[in-house]
C-alpha cells in the first residue's frame, strides 16, 4: 500500500500524452488537479482510523495487507465492504471516488479469462494473475475503457464503414498484438497507473478482431487522451472540502498500439467478450449502490439544510419530499446489500453478485437523481441560481448589504448560509452541476439499460407459474422456490 504523495509521484512520472483545448498539457495542470486529488484520497483514506480500516483487505494470492481497491471478492463480506467503502468514500469527497472502475474491472477479468482458459486451453488467466500481484504489490490506480465510440449505432462493429470505431487487433505477431481504435468516456484516465481495455458488447463469429481485452500503462507509447475535464468552482475566500475536488473524462485513442502477449486477457474468443462486457458493468452497477446511495444522501442532507436555513424545516411538504428521498438512499443500498446476499461464488473462486438486485438499485438511483435535483432547487430556491459572486460579499462597500440581506434564519450566520447557498449553487447552477446531470443518470448504464437487463435476467415463466397456481391453471415445475439461478450469461 502506498500513500497519496506516492501516488502523486508516480503521476508526476509519465509521459506528456494529455490534451485538452488543442494542445498537450502536463497532467499537473490545475484543471486536472481536482480529479488527482480525489484519487489521491483513496489512497490515504485506507488510513484512517475513522474509517476502522474498511479500506484495507488481505489479498487472497499473497496473503499480503492490500488497498481494498486492488482486491478481488472472495466472499459475500467481501462484496459488503466494498459497497460500505464505496458509499463512505464517495460521501468524504462529496461524489464519485474514481477508483471503482479498477476493482470492477479486475473482478470481471478475474472470471472471464478463468472461463476462457477452461474452455480454450488459453493462458490469460495467468496473464491475469501475474498483472494482479503487480497491482497488489505496487497499488496501482486503474481505468476501465469499456466504451467504444460505437460510429453508425444499428451497426455491429464488422459492418461498420470505419472498422476502427470499436476498438480492434489488426495484428497479431509472436511478441504481442497491434491494436487500433479508441474509447470513450474514461473518467480519470488522466491520472491513473494502468488502462484496462476490455469490449463494450457482445461479438459475434464474424467479429473475433473486436474481441479483445489487455492493459497497458496510461503513457504507453500510441496512447493519446484527449480530455475534458470538470470542477467545482474555485473559491476565493469560502474554502471547502467540495470545491477542491473534479473529475476527467477522455476519448482514449489506440494509434496502432503494441500490446505484449503478456498483458493480453482476451484475444479473438467472441463468445466470451460479452461475458466480460455484462460483469463489468454488473461489478460496476454494485458498486453505484454504494456510491449512489452517497450521492442521493448527499442531495437529501442539502435539501433538509435549505429547509432549516429557510425556516420552513418544519413544513409538511418539506417532510414528505425528503421522506421520498430518504426512501431512495435506503433502497439503492439495500439493493446492493441483497445483491451481496444472494452472489455466487465462480469456479474461479471469485464472488458475482445477484444481477437483478444491481440493475434495480443502479436504475432507482438513475431514475431519481433528476427528482432530487428539483426537491434541492424547489427548496433551496432561487437563490441557487441568482447568488452574486462571492467577491462581492467581502467587497468593502456592498459586502455589507450581502451580509444583511442573505439572511433567513436568524439562528444561522451570515457566513454560513452563505457557504451553504454557494454550495447549492455549485451542485446545480455550475459547469460542474450541469455535467453532473448528465453524469449521474448515464454513468454506469442509462435507466434503460437496467430495464433491458432486468427484463432479461428475471424469471417471468416463475412469476407467471405463482399466478397459475392461483387461479388453478396447470403448469409444470414448483412456483415455490424464491432463489434465481444464475443468468445464462454467467
């Protein structure tokens, strides 16, 4: 385990391949410093006695002390305390902690090379493995780049005019295989050790070139990240914990990119593509009942502030809104908590959690997150979006009239309504608040994608049979038993 000014050091290490604006920027650049800050937090969070060492696991290959985010769940508990870590994570630093989509991807390559190597003789588990302990050992911060660009969408990736809109192998030589292609919306790319390319869907036989999975270094020659990066906004004088964090998303563009055998996971075996592509999003659907249930609680405790700052805590319609919301936290985890409850153990020995209970929780948290921005506007107010700049409340003519006049309770200071109101306004009127609108309801899957995948792992022929036996209607089987097998998929 390492420390975050270790982590940063490391950071400091790579080479200059980031864009953004047109021109090549060292990743220390205060845009980015927000979203490396965050990351950074993973790493001391795993210290600290206030967290009673939820952070910390030990590693089933070496037996070592190991950052939690570079494990792999053996067991129900393991999936409890990743959700657990995730959820108080995500609740120090106000959002997204970054680093999920790191464990998630190691979980889901633990299984899918495991069954490709039992199927095909193959040795990608072992390439697994050996990058594992090197992860473990060196506690390195990773990116998932499952997303491809995915050109004409009613296309498969071979019929495609441009072959290159989903990431493919367009040779394969004795020392490794030549990639091609790029991925989009990697958060935290940027500032991350390792990326870890793996599909976005499901191949078919004509499609083996697409079917490919490795890892490679962020600064690997070939690798261009072309950036966008998101912050709140700075402070000048109100200093808070929110506003010195951020986050960044890149389009990752493989120009012909070297991969060595050895850091290959999957290469031309198409029926198992799809396979890794579901439990990476499964893995990472569990771990948004964690993070989720943060973010929803946070806009639960900024709306019950704006009720109490504007003296109206006590109002019935206040009640029930945050009673909706509160109802939402307690389910997106508690979704999470059943899908840990009801998880399989693989042949590989790695621990898969219930596929529907993720989808419900991820697609609740989707579906509500626009609800909890209107209670937090409704009953904040409009002061969210007209709050002057804050130089003007400590400007030496009109500072007093702001100090007079954002008054309400009068139990509350001047100041701290203040900070309070230029939170608000930073959570819904900003650059950051308008990303995060669109952040939030696609980040991990759109609402829509949870319904597809409930729809298709859910046992309707059970349901329909308990209705049968109701209404006296023969039909084969028992409508008894309550626990679901495993999705075919898996």
């Amino acid at each position: 385990m390492i420390t975050s000014d270790q982590y940063r050091e490391r950071m400091a290490k790579l080479k200059p391949n980031v864009y953004m604006g047109g021109k090549v920027v060292d990743r220390f650049d205060p845009k980015l410093l927000g979203g490396m800050n965050v990351m950074a937090m993973t790493y001391d969070l795993a210290y600290d006695p206030e967290l009673d060492g939820i952070g910390v696991t030990t590693s089933h290959l070496t037996g070592e002390r190991i950052n939690r985010f570079t494990h792999v769940h053996q067991s129900v508990e393991d999936l409890f305390s990743k959700q657990k870590m995730t959820r108080l994570y995500c609740q120090e630093v106000g959002g997204c902690i970054q680093r999920c989509m790191g464990i998630d991807s190691l979980n889901a390559l633990s299984v899918a090379t495991y069954d490709a190597d039992q199927k095909y003789g193959t040795k990608y588990n072992e390439n697994f493995i050996n990058f594992m302990k090197r992860v473990q050992s060196e506690d390195l911060s990773l990116n998932c780049a499952q997303t491809d660009v995915k050109g004409n969408r009613p296309k498969r990736p071979h019929e495609q005019a441009d072959p290159d809109l989903y990431l493919r192998v367009v040779e394969k030589r004795p020392d490794g295989i030549i990639v091609n292609g790029a991925k989009a919306h990697n958060s935290c790319s940027v500032y991350v050790d390792e990326i870890v390319a793996i599909p976005t869907r499901n191949m078919t036989a004509e499609e083996p070139d697409w079917a490919v999975a490795f890892a490679v270094p962020s600064d690997w020659e070939g690798v261009t990240l072309v950036n966008a990066a998101y912050s709140p906004p700075p402070r000048k004088k109100l200093e808070a914990p929110f506003n010195k964090t951020g986050i960044s998303h890149s389009i990752t563009v493989f120009d012909h990119v070297f991969v060595p055998w050895e850091r290959v996971f999957l290469c031309g075996e198409t029926d198992m593509a799809g396979k890794l592509a579901l439990l990476f999003a499964l893995y990472h659907r569990h771990s948004y009942t964690g993070c989720k249930a943060a973010v929803s609680e946070i806009f639960t405790g900024a709306t019950a502030l704006a009720a109490e700052y504007n003296g109206i805590a006590r109002a019935q319609h206040v009640r029930h809104k945050l009673a909706d919301m509160i109802q939402v936290v307690d389910l997106i985890y508690a979704a999470g908590i059943a899908a840990a409850v009801n998880s399989k153990k693989t042949p590989s020995g790695t621990q898969v959690p219930d596929t529907n209970y993720c989808n419900a929780g991820r697609m609740l948290a989707g579906d509500a997150i626009y609800h909890e921005f209107e209670s937090l506007a409704a009953i904040a107010g409009g002061l969210a979006a007209t709050l002057p700049p804050e130089g003007d409340f400590y400007d030496e003519k009109i500072g007093p009239y702001m100090e007079k006049y954002i008054m309400r309770n009068p139990d509350i200071s001047a100041e701290n309504q203040h900070r309070a109101f230029r939170l608000f306004q930073d959570m819904m009127a900003s650059t950051w608040g308008g990303h995060k609108l669109i952040d939030y309801l696609h980040g991990g899957g759109s609402p829509v994608i949870e319904k597809v995948a409930i729809y298709r792992d859910h046992n309707l022929e059970h349901s329909k049979d308990i209705v049968k036996k109701l209404a006296g209607i023969p039909f084969e089987g028992s409508s008894m038993n309550i626990d679901r097998e495993p999705p075919a998929w898996l």
